[in-house]
C-alpha cells in the first residue's frame, strides 16, 4: 500500500482520486519529485512534467489533480533506469568513441565486460593506483 506505482497508475490509467481519500497517509506519501520524474520519461507528458517543474513549491495534492487531470488515459510502462554502474561505463564509453548518449547506449548493450575494463584502462588519465596485473586477450598489462 501506498507504493509508487498505485500512484503512477492512477496518474497514467485509472484517474483514481487517490489524495482525496479519508486516509491522510496518501497525501503524506506522495513524492513529487520522484513522480515528476517518472512522468518526464514519456514524450506525451514532457510538457507536464516541465510545468510541475517550474511550480515545484505547490501541494503534494494540486501537483496530483494536474498530472490526474491534464495527462489522457494511456497505458505507459515505465522507462528504463541506467544504474550508477552503467551511467559510469556510458560515459567512458562517450568519451573513448565520440558517440551521443543514444548511440552510448546502444555500444554498452553490445561491448563486453573487459572490452569496457579496457576502455576505462586506455582512458586512465593517471594519479594514485593499486598496481594490479590485468589479461587482456592473453597478454597481461600492469596498471
């Protein structure tokens, strides 16, 4: 009970009221930010997700009935989420082949894990390391 995602399908598909309800603990749960962004992930709700940006300082219940009122009624799965790990290795990946983010992240669906250790030892700019023997296709390198 009370989980983001009884938010978002209220928002998204059922347009259930779920503020106005007896139980205040609805309205006490509600996490604006995280719903904001979870709505931003959706082209047809960019402008929405903008506005609510820009009146981040309303209540918990009127930034609820805008995204209840203002968003159709569409079935809208949730977009993916790069873990920390992967936003790390996007950027290597970024700065070693000169790609956007998209094309980022279709090269990390397809480069394996010690082509990507490879990437982050050849773009190593230097400092305090643990010296630690890597193989690399059969070769060892010192780092």
């Amino acid at each position: 009970m009370y989980e983001l995602k009884d938010y978002l399908n209220a928002i998204n598909f059922t347009k259930e009221n779920l503020l106005d309800t007896d139980d205040l603990t609805w309205e006490k749960k509600y996490p604006p930010f995280i719903i904001n962004k979870c709505v931003s992930m959706h082209y047809d709700c960019i402008a929405q997700a903008n506005e609510m940006n820009g009146y981040h300082f309303l209540d918990k219940k009127i930034q609820f009935h805008f995204y209840i009122n203002s968003i159709r009624k569409q079935k809208r799965f949730g977009g993916k989420w790069l873990s920390q790990a992967k936003l790390k290795n996007l950027e290597y990946v970024k700065e070693y082949y000169g790609y956007s983010n998209e094309k980022a992240k279709q090269a990390l669906n397809i480069l394996k894990d010690e082509q990507i250790e490879f990437i982050k030892d050849s773009l190593n700019k230097g400092g305090r390391t643990k010296w630690v023997k890597k193989q690399y296709n059969g070769r060892q390198r010192v780092c």
